[in-house]
C-alpha cells in the first residue's frame, strides 16, 4: 500500500476566531501599565463620588468681612430640609423566628426576620444581655397573631407597634426599657 501525497497531514492554519499571543515584553509591559492606569482612575473617581456630596463651597468662603452685610435669608428650601445628625444609628439583630399561626382550625407558618433600632447603646446592651427574654415577648406576640390580618399593611403596621410596646417595658432586674425607634421587618412570609 502506498500513501499518496494528498493524504499525509499537513499543518493547519490557526483558526480565525483564535488571537495571536503578544510577542514581546514591551506589549505585556504596556497591557499591564494601562490596566493599572485604569484602576487608579477608577479608584480616583469612586472615592469622589462618595466624598463630592459632602464637600461644601461654603468651607471654601473665608468669614464675614467688615464690609460684607450679616444677615442670613434663609430660602424656604433650607428651612425644610431635615437636619443632618452625624450619629449613626443603632440596630439590633435576631435570628429569624417561626410561629405556627391557627385560622379556623388550619395551621398557617409565619416566617419574620425582625431588627430593632433603638436610641441609645444602653438600649443596645440591655436588649443583648436580656436576649433570650426578648425573643420570648416576640413569640408571644407573633404567636397571637391572625395570618389574615398580618398579612396587610395595616397588620404590619400594627404588629410593629405592638412589639415596639411590649419590648419597651423593662426587663427585671432592670428598672428600665430600652428605648425603641422603630421596629424593622427584614423577613416577612405568611404560608
């Protein structure tokens, strides 16, 4: 048997949709000095999109002079707008809690991730060391609850306050509650 010419392997041609790889140093040197050009950049313009909003010109007025006027008009825009605190707020975390709800002899799951923001970190503290405590007043309370009514932004509103007021009054030994700002519903599913 002889083998003809046409039929020996010949070398293929790359593929069109396959790219040559850099030859040289200087373009691998160049590809990484642009990529580090651009993160920098990117850097430089993230950092002052956060920081911008705070900068104010009003820093950059020198005080009142001698020869310019005191009195301030204030616009109606400036007297409405809420006034900024610079203190953070303070926030507790509970794991998830799960009741079963009964409506007309029917079993109902209800599933509530809940967080609370208090006033102070007093409140914070005595709120995590009576833990266990307050998480029994939450059950109580999701536990009487109706899966109809609940399930309605009035039931909402309505089982926020109700917490708020059952997990103000004070945790003996202590003489005092915390002090609760809102009530925050991070989970909320009816079965």
């Amino acid at each position: 048997m002889s083998t003809s010419s046409s039929t020996r392997r010949q070398p293929t041609a790359r593929a069109s949709f396959q790219r040559q790889r850099p030859k040289g140093l200087g373009q691998r040197v160049f590809r990484v000095i642009l990529l580090a050009l651009v993160v920098g950049l990117l850097s430089a313009l993230t950092t002052l999109y956060f920081v911008w909003p705070d900068f104010s010109l009003a820093q950059l007025k020198p005080e009142n002079t001698p020869n310019q006027t005191t009195e301030h008009t204030a616009t109606p825009e400036a007297e409405q707008r809420p006034k900024m605190t610079s203190q953070k707020p303070l926030f507790v975390d509970f794991e998830p809690f799960t009741v079963t709800l009964n409506q007309e002899g029917r079993s109902r799951i209800l599933y509530v991730g809940i967080t609370l923001q208090v006033a102070n970190k007093d409140s914070r503290e005595l709120l995590q060391e009576y833990q266990p405590v307050v998480r029994d007043r939450i059950l109580h309370i999701l536990s009487l609850q109706d899966p109809l009514q609940v399930q309605t932004a009035e039931g909402r509103k309505a089982l926020a306050e109700q917490l708020s007021q059952t997990l103000s009054k004070p945790y003996p030994p202590a003489d005092h509650g915390p002090e609760i700002n809102h009530v925050l519903f991070t989970t909320f599913v009816v079965q």
